[in-house]
C-alpha cells in the first residue's frame, strides 16, 4: 500500500466521521418544529447512514453520487452533512465545466422554493436557506482547494522548469571554459605534431624543439584541464580557491606561444584610464584573443595576424584579431590533408561570454578580403581611484633617481608594444 493511498483512506474516513457527525449534532436544532413519526425518524436515519457510507465511494463517482445525494438532501437532513462532502469532491477533483453543471443541479431547487414566496418564519424555510448556503460553501472549499493545488503544481513546476535552466546555463558556462582553455593547447599540439608528419627529414635540432613543444603543450593542457575539474568538484568546500582566470597582462605570453608554434603574430596593447581593466573585462579580452589566435591558427596557419587592444575607463575596451584569408579554398598552403578539426562552437561561445559582459562581437571578412574578429567590451571607471595611475600595457614614470629602467622596459607613458616583425 502506497502512502498516496494511505492518506486517500484516511481522508475517506475522516469525510466520514465529518458527515456523521455533523448530521447528529445539527439534528435537534434542524429537526425542531416538525412533526415526524418515529417510523419517518428512523428512516431518515436509515437514509443518512446509507449516504454517508456512499461517500466510500466519492472518489470513483463523486459526480453521480453528488446528483443522487443533492436531491435527496432537500427532503433529509441526514443526508446534508454526506451531500456537502459529494459537492466538495465535485468541485476539489473534477473539471470546471462538470462543477458548473452539478453547481446547478445544487442550486436550482432554492429559486423555485423561494417563488412561491413562502413565509420567512417558518422552519422549513429556514433550513432551505441554510441547506443552500452549507451546499454553496462546500463548492467555495472545494474551488478553493483546486486553485490552491493547481498553484502549488504551477510553482513547482517553474521550480524545477528553473533548476533545468539554471543546469542548462552551468552546462554551457562549462562547455565554454573548456573549449577556451583546451583548445588553444591543443591547436598548438596538432600545429607541432603535424609539421613532424609532414617533415620527417627536418634537422634534429628542429625535431627535438618541436617535440618540446608538444610536450609542454600536452603538459600545459593537463594541468589546465585539472584545474577546471577541481573547481568542479563540490570537496573543496566553500573556502576552496578559485581557479586563477587569465588577465590582459597574460596577452604577451598567450602571444608567444603562438610564435611559438610558427604563427607570426603582432601585439598592440594601447590601454589608458585606471589601473587596469576590471577582471571581468580583461578576462574576456583574453578569451577574445585567445579564440582569435586558435581559429587563424586552424584555417589561415600561414598568415600573418595582429591582435590590437585598446581603450579606457569610461570608453570601453576594443579588442580586434585580424589576419589575411588562407591562401587556398579549403586546406592551408602546405599543408595536405586539411587543417586541424573543430567544433564549431568558439564563435557562439564567445559571442554569448561577451553579450554576458555588456558588450557587442563581430566576426567575418572586411572589404580587403582578411578576416577580421572584433568586440567591444564597457568598462565602467572606479571614482575612489587617482586619474593618473598605471595601465595595463604602460609602465609608470620612474621617480627621480630611482636608478636606470629595467631592461626592455619602455619610457614614461608610452604604450608597450609587442610586434615583432614578421618571419
């Protein structure tokens, strides 16, 4: 036996007791004044007991037994407390338009009783009225109960319809972060591995640097791929670190490894205002590049790319990655056998990362036939801060005799640049 079905029992004999208790305690008072024998006393007993007892049955064929009860309580008064329980069930279980209908069948006897205008004092008139109200607030209980339990099943059901989406939406944020810190490691795998397949007769020198490369690169993608998993995983508890998540001081070195692996790659950093851009801001930035870079590293290996970021507080960050089209139609020059495979998600990917940012992403070919990818990301200044303070891609003026600049080092208040020409 089922709890649901338990509790229906329970229910049934609780509706029960309710019928016979309300018949008994309310018949002296609605008895009073008439004259009934003792044979019509008894059968109308025999009627209440027999009505109440059909209420076992309520759940099966509550709309018949309310039809056959609703009558037989305008003659009985046994039988009220029996036809409030059928009207309730009625109007708790069953669809509106067969409440109506029976609702009707309740009501209906009452305006015909009451055109032969009879006189307000007598008993019979009285227990009319009141017969009719007790029918009528069954049916309110009942309609209320059914409101009640239909918002109850709504508001569980947008609860779970927003523990889906609120699944849904981690599921992509995860997707995305993968796709991101996975494949820029891997394109510059398969970039390596491939020059070794195509050119088994390069010199040793060349071999060994490249088989370097693709295991720091392998080793690289492991520990990125590591790092993602720990913050998934709930042991870390609340006061667990955080993964650290890529700036717009990184670009240099994201550049690098992409020379790294053959691509020849310019870097323009101009960015003025405050003291860097919020996290949030050059985070994006970075994945910006980074999607950029592994897409040209896969259709256009050969071509040069410049990557140009640039912007304040107050104006917003302007990130531009753009590089001529691939030399063939479908296959990198050189390179048989077609470029390295994807997904096919970086771009939505991104663009939904960067409509999360408040900002606007571009993609496709300009009018010079290159392929331009571009965003612009707000950047809201910090007012608590000082005008004049260090940027990302700047240094600071050196404070009289603090000793010469570091080496490579630019001077006061010029962007760095991280061009370099191309192979």
């Amino acid at each position: 036996m089922t709890r649901h079905t338990v509790r229906a029992r329970f229910a049934d004999v609780g509706f029960f007791l309710f019928a016979v208790t309300f018949s008994v305690l309310t018949a002296e008072e609605a008895l009073a004044g008439r004259e009934m024998s003792e044979n019509a006393f008894f059968v109308d007993q025999l009627i209440g007991v027999a009505a109440c007892t059909a209420l076992f049955v309520r759940r099966r064929w509550p709309v018949p037994l309310a039809v056959v009860l609703l009558p037989a309580g305008s003659f009985s008064h046994f039988v009220t407390g029996a036809a409030m329980v059928a009207v309730f069930t009625v109007a708790a279980h069953r669809p509106p338009a067969t409440t109506r209908w029976v609702a009707v069948v309740a009501v209906s006897p009452l305006p015909l009783f009451l055109i032969r205008r009879p006189d307000p004092g007598l008993p019979a008139t009285v227990s009319a009225i009141v017969y009719a109200a007790l029918i009528t607030g069954s049916f309110g209980w009942g309609l209320y109960l059914r409101s009640r339990r239909g918002l109850i099943a709504e508001l569980r059901d947008r609860a779970e319809r927003a523990e889906a989406e609120a699944q849904r939406q981690v599921r992509e944020e995860i997707a995305r972060e993968m796709h991101d810190v996975l494949a820029h490691r891997l394109s510059l795998l398969s970039v390596h591995a491939g020059a070794l397949e195509y050119h088994p007769g390069a010199p040793p020198a060349e071999i060994q640097r490249a088989a370097e490369v693709i295991r720091l690169s392998a080793h690289q993608a492991l520990e990125d791929l590591r790092e993602v998993i720990g913050v998934l995983r709930p042991a870390g508890g609340v006061g667990a670190p955080e993964r650290p998540q890529p700036t717009l001081d990184e670009l240099p070195r994201l550049v690098a490894e992409s020379r790294g692996a053959g691509m020849r790659v310019g870097l323009d950093v101009r960015v003025g205002g405050t003291a860097g851009a919020p996290g949030a801001v050059g985070r994006t930035a970075y994945r910006i590049v980074q999607e950029g870079l592994t897409n040209a590293r896969k259709h256009a290996p050969d071509e040069r790319v410049t990557v140009t970021v640039s912007g304040a507080a107050g104006e917003g960050l302007a990130v531009e990655v753009r590089n001529a089209a691939p030399r063939g139609p479908s296959e990198p020059a050189g390179r048989p056998g077609g470029g390295i495979p994807g997904a096919g998600q970086g771009l939505a990917g991104l663009a939904e990362r960067v409509k999360l940012a408040g900002g606007r992403l571009e993609h496709g070919r300009t009018g010079g036939g290159d392929f331009r990818l571009s965003a612009w990301l707000p950047w809201t200044p910090r007012p608590e801060q000082p005008d004049a303070v260090v940027m990302s891609g700047r240094v600071p003026p050196r404070a009289p005799g603090a000793g010469p600049a570091p080496e490579g080092g630019a001077e006061p208040g010029r962007a760095l640049r991280a061009d370099r020409p191309a192979d």
